[in-house]
C-alpha cells in the first residue's frame, strides 16, 4: 500500500487563483454578457522583446544542422548567459561574482520552492505576511510546519512577520530566533521596498543568529526611484548569509518562455549537527545537477538578448508601459478615495478594502459591481485580509477602464 506524504494533506484545499476562477466562472454563467476585466493574476500582457524573438530564432536555427545542434547543456545554464548576467546585473551595482555563484534555471517559482530541500527539517522559517504563497506552500510539503490552524490562518511552527498599514508594510526582525528568512523586495503582493539601511539590519540579524535570507528579487526591474537596492548583494556582508532569486518573467515577458536564475555566493554556510559548515554553493550545485537539466539552449540564447543594446531599449519600453498603469491605477484609487500602497517601486497596487470589508467580500462586489476582478489579500495571509491587490500587467486600455469603473459604478 502506498502510502501519501501526510505534509501535502496539510495545505488546505482550494489554491487561490482556483477559487477566483471558480468565483468569475460563476458570474460569467449567470452574467453572459458581462465584460470583465482582470487586474488579478499577475501575467504579463506585452510579448516578448523583437530583440529576444530574433535570438532565440537563432538559436532554434542553431538546431537544426549537426555542426551547431547542442544537447544537454550544462544545468546550470551556459556560461555565456551567466557572464551577461553578472556584467549586467551586478557589477553597475558594485557586486562582484563568479561565473559558479549563478544558477540558471526554468524560473524563480521553482527554485524559491526547491532551495528549502537544502535544509533541515527542524530550521524554523520565517516569512513575511502577506506572502507569495510559494514560499509556505513548499516548506508545508517539506514538512517543515505543522497544522494549518483555521482560526488563524496560518501554519503553526512557522513566524510570520506582519506587514501591515502600522508598520508601513515593513517586516519587523523576528521576536524569536528562525534559520532561514523569507524576504521578497519589490514586494509581492504590497508593492513595497526596503532601503539600505533596512535591508541592513536584515543581514545583520542573519549573520549574528547564523541564519539565511532567501531574498527573491524577481521585481528588481521595475525600481523607478533612485537609492531603492535591486540586489541584497548591495548590502556589505550579504554575501556570508544570503540567496537571490531573479527571473526574466517580469523583466522581460519570460513568463510562458521560462527563465530565471539564482545566486549562491560561496560564502554562504549551513550546518551539520555536529556544528560543522557546509557550502550551500555546493549542495546547491548538487542538487541541480542531480534533479535539473537545465534550461533550454533556445530560450537561454533569447535570454541573452535581454542585455542587448536593442534588448535593453525594449525592456524599459516594456517596463514603463507597465509603470504607467501602475500610476493610473495607484492615482486613480488615490483620487477615488481609498488607501493604496505600492505601484511606485513594483507592478503591484496594494489597496485597503473600504470600511474594514473582508477581503473576498469585496472581491465579488468589485466584480459585481465594476466587472473587474483582483486578487484578495486574504489570499496572500491572514495579514492580507482587508486588502486587494491590482497589478499593473494589464493592458493600458482595460486599466483605464478598470479604474473609470471603479470611480464610477463603486
Ligand atoms: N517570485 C515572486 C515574488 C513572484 O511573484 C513570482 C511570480 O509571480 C515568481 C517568483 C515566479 O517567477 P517565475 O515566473 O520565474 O517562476
């Protein structure tokens, strides 16, 4: 008899975006004619960068004669890539790494729920509340929490760190001590950053309780204001205690071509139960050559377009689009009346629901009422409840509408 990894009949039920397509398929069934607009899920619209389809045609090409056809790569992506990647991204900002720091892969999602697999089971975590649900979702499995408690809405055994409109939407440090640290800036789903001197006292806090930050940056593109750091790396001593995750999702519209990538400084121990350190660079390597074959060589040589003198043009072309929106939105709500945060550093509009509403409640009147749908905070933790996300990834005209429709019908 085979028996079922009892972690997985923890996580409740019904995923999020299945619930709010339950919701919207049910209001289409009883509401055929309604013309609904979705500022829910956070997907791009604009395609890929002229510059990115061009590459990887190329390197589609590449495949197709015996002398330039490549098999497997090497799973952690094609040197050529990294070189782009670290020259580009890193050394501007004053962040030097190896070719061996960076592993490429087929997306962040992946590799924010993987990198927990290289710790112990009894490290306690921390995450931030709201979160991506990702990050809960793959140490439940793990088995690394125990129940989710209903009453709550959340998992015992793990800290949360509540990001809420006292605290500005910024973490405190962790009363009790944790292992490894949840941080995601640009922040999915508030829209929020950390400066320097915040993201300061991160670092410090993990290198004095030896404890890791897993700091997914795959917002970083969309920082407008000067002095916001896109990398922890900008950070003196991060390179001892800390993990980046990136992807060319939102940066570029990788989202249904998948490519992202990871940083392991080789500084960054863990440790054994005899107190002895290990590499997480190593175990890292490790797994990915044990459990991935790397990204595809087409979409890697499209990837590297993204650094291209054209590529780079169209990708701020992009971005701004995506800012635009962003302002539209943020001003609109602003203008209507309700509390926004976000969508000056990030794609994403975290709005507090009008008189203390639930979540979900205004969820179906918005999508009653103005035909636009969201994503509830509730969704993000027991945090989020009382708040809406809208993200800037729509198209200029939906957003224009969505907003003229809430000003008008709400
Ligand atoms: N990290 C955060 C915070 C995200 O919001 C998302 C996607 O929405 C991802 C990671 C996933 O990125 P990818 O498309 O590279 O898997």
């Amino acid at each position: 008899m085979a028996l079922v990894n009892e972690n997985y009949l923890k996580l409740p039920g019904s995923y999020l975006f299945s619930e709010i397509a339950r919701r919207v398929n049910q209001f289409k069934t009883t509401n055929p004619q309604a013309d609904i607009i979705r500022l829910g899920i956070g997907d791009v619209t604009r395609p890929l960068p002229p510059a990115v389809i061009e590459a990887m045609q190329k390197g589609v090409e590449e495949m197709r004669s015996p002398e330039t056809f490549r098999g497997y790569g090497p799973e952690q992506g094609y040197q050529f890539l990294i070189e782009k990647i670290i020259e580009n991204d890193f050394v501007p900002r004053g962040v030097e790494l190896s070719v061996d720091e960076v592993f490429v892969s087929d997306g962040a999602k992946s590799d924010t729920a993987n990198f927990q697999e290289l710790f112990g089971v009894n490290n306690i975590m921390a995450v931030t509340d709201p979160v991506y649900p990702v990050y809960v979702d793959s140490n439940v499995m793990a088995g690394r929490t125990g129940m989710f408690n209903n009453d709550k809405g959340q998992y015992e055994g793990i800290v949360y760190l509540p990001c809420t409109e006292e605290n500005g939407m910024k973490p405190s440090l962790p009363e009790k001590r944790v292992d490894m640290i949840y941080l995601c800036f640009p922040n999915n789903p508030t829209g929020m950053t950390l400066s320097k001197e915040e993201l300061k006292l991160w670092v410090e806090y993990a290198r004095e309780n030896r404890s890791i930050l897993l700091f997914d940056a795959a917002y970083e593109a969309y920082i407008q204001e000067e002095g916001v750091p896109h990398s922890i790396f900008e950070i003196e001593g991060a390179r001892e205690v800390a993990v980046e995750f990136r992807s060319f999702s939102k940066t570029a519209g990788f989202t249904g071509t998948r490519c992202a990538y990871t940083i392991v400084p080789k500084e960054v121990m863990v440790y054994d139960s005899k107190g002895k350190a290990h590499s997480l660079n190593q175990l890292w390597l490790r797994r990915q050559t044990t459990k991935f074959n790397g990204a595809s060589y087409p979409v890697q040589a499209g990837a590297v377009a993204v650094f291209s003198q054209e590529g780079k043009l169209q990708i701020k072309e992009t971005i701004n689009y995506y800012m635009e929106n962003a302002r539209i939105i943020r001003e609109g709500l602003q203008g209507a009346g309700y509390k926004v945060f976000g969508g000056v550093n990030a794609p994403y509009i975290w709005m507090k629901t009008p008189n203390n509403m639930g979540s979900w409640e205004f969820f179906d009147q918005l999508m009653e009422g103005a035909n636009v749908v969201g994503t509830p905070g509730a969704g993000f933790g027991a945090n989020g409840e009382g708040y809406f996300r809208l993200t800037a990834f729509g198209t200029r005209e939906n957003t224009l509408r969505a907003i003229e429709r809430i000003r008008t019908r709400m």
